[in-house]
C-alpha cells in the first residue's frame, strides 16, 4: 500500500496556500471592521485539483468541515441531509461516518455514493478537500455522498487489514444505517475507493458483497485480483455491473513515497472480474498521473454519468 496517504504537497503549493491563508485573515479582519455583526462567507474548495474545469459550476462548492465547538449554527456545510463524524456499531465492531448532502432533491430519486478512503482516512479526516468535492458531483447526480471511517485501529486506518471483519462492519452500515435512515433507492448505491479503499472494492465488496453495489463501482489508484469470488455471480450482474479501474499510467510503485504498483494491481484485477464473465468491466491507465494526482471528482462524474445513460450502453 502506498506510504503516503494524502496528496503531495510542494513547498510551492504550501507558500501558496500560506498567501491565500493570509489573504482570508485580512478580508475576514476588514469585513468585521464594516460591520461585526456580519458572518463571513463560507469557504469554498477548488475542485479542479480534482479534475473539473474551472468553469464547471461544481467546481468551487461550500468546504466541508468538522464542527469544531457546539453552536447552533451550521459549521459543517455537510447540507441540509448531512451527518457528520456519526457512530456506528455492529457485533461489537465500531466507527464513524459522514454523509454529505451536495444538494439533492428529494422529490426526485436519490442515489448514494459511497466513498471508501485510502489508507491512513485523509478524505475523512479532512472532508474539505476531495470530500468535498466528491459530494458536489455526486450531488449534481442527486445522490449523497458517504465517507466511513473504516473499524481497523492498529497503526494506519486500513481497510485491506483484517477485511473480513471491515467488510462485515460496513455492509452493517450500508444496510442498517445509510439505506435505512436516508432517502435513499436501492438500486442507485454506487461505490467509489481510493487506493486501500480500491483494494477493499476488488477484493472484498465485489467479490463478497456485490448485492450492496446497484450502480456501479470505481476503483481508483489500485483494486488488485482476489483468488476467488466469494460469491458466485449473477448473469444480470455479469451482464449489467459496472466495474472500473482508473489508475495513474506512473503509478507503478517507482515513486518513493509510494512503493505500491497501482498499475499491476489495477490491471489483475480488471482482468479477473473480466475473465469471470463481467461485461462492463474498464480498465484505464492515465498519462501523466501518478498515485497523488488524480482527477476523483471527473471519474466519478464520468461513472455516475454512464449508469445514467441507457442500459445498452457499453462501458
């Protein structure tokens, strides 16, 4: 897996993000001194780091964040639907989850998007960066996007370690709590991991638990081969499931901060589901990315755009 669980961060991009920390302080500071009964504006996160165009309405959306005290006021931006740093226990096994509401509109059906993260919990532990923007896409889908926390507690947060007892941990979630006390359909659940969470994806949830996956899933940065399916699978999910695998061309396990060959993972893997009879498997090895930079927020759109589309649709 890889050693590094966030993204790369440049003595560039840190003097930049100092200016721009700088800059808020000073606006802050000016706003309160018009007028010191007028909240600050929310801030907002850029999501083309992501993979969205600049112009992209769902580029720029209101940054999640972990309430810090106890108010009354909204903190968090997790949205009308939203809950965060939520508890959830089974058999014993505990952790907690978020599920940010982007803006859906419950008049119409609502799907979810579960986001499963790569090792160490970054994208829970900091729901303003590709959280963030994640929920932005999902919501323009109309669905909700979910972060758990997986249960492992030695050492880093992994998924991968000890999966038997994770995977059970959070079918129990998805079952008993994100489908049971969401507006949510059943048939419009898709699921997303990164790095560790794309290896829990391929070996776990896809080959134990393919019943909770209804739209889709995307196993971004890694998702290698199991030795079995758990579970033999259906012809309508042979037929209809779709499967991807998105993966920097670079992300070979050269890079020091990252030994883990998401190429080599990536490829067995499509090749697995693909040679049991999965027809809408991809696989995808983009030029120019390595493990640290890829565009999440566009392969989801990308995704959750495909399962939209009729079903005779290739891909």
């Amino acid at each position: 897996m890889p050693t590094r669980a966030t993204r790369p961060t440049s003595r560039r991009w840190r003097t930049a993000a100092v200016v721009a920390a700088v800059a808020v302080l000073v606006m802050a500071g000016v706003l309160v001194a018009v007028n010191p009964f007028r909240a600050a504006a929310p801030a907002t996160t850029d999501c083309t780091a992501y993979g969205l165009a600049a112009d992209d309405p769902r580029a720029h959306p209101h940054t999640v964040t972990r309430a810090t005290q106890e108010t009354a006021e909204d903190q968090t931006q997790a949205g009308p639907l939203g809950r965060l740093d939520q508890s959830f226990t089974d058999r014993g096994v505990t952790s907690r989850f978020h599920v940010i509401d982007g803006g859906v509109d419950t008049s119409r059906p609502v799907g979810l998007v579960v986001d499963l993260h790569g090792d160490g919990g970054a994208e829970f532990y900091e729901p303003g960066g590709r959280s963030t923007c994640l929920a932005a896409v999902a919501a323009s889908h109309n669905a909700l996007l979910a972060v758990p926390l997986s249960p492992d507690s030695n050492g880093d947060r992994t998924w991968w370690e000890n999966m038997r007892v994770n995977l059970g941990w959070l079918r129990a979630l998805t079952t008993k709590e994100l489908l049971r006390n969401s507006p949510v359909q059943h048939d419009l659940v898709t699921w997303m991991g990164y790095s560790g969470g794309a290896e829990m994806l391929s070996y776990g949830v896809l080959s134990d638990a393919r019943d909770l996956v209804s739209h889709g899933a995307v196993m971004v940065g890694g998702g290698g081969a199991p030795d079995a399916l758990g579970t033999a699978a259906t012809d309508n999910e042979k037929r209809n499931l779709r499967m991807w695998w998105c993966t920097g061309a670079e992300d070979d396990g050269s890079d020091p901060d990252s030994d883990f060959d998401a190429v080599r993972a990536a490829t067995r893997g499509h090749g697995f589901y693909q040679q049991r009879g999965f027809q809408r498997t991809r696989l995808e090895l983009l030029p120019g990315h390595d493990h640290f930079d890829m565009p999440d927020a566009l392969i989801l759109d990308e995704l959750l755009s495909a399962s939209e589309a009729s079903p005779h649709a290739t891909g």
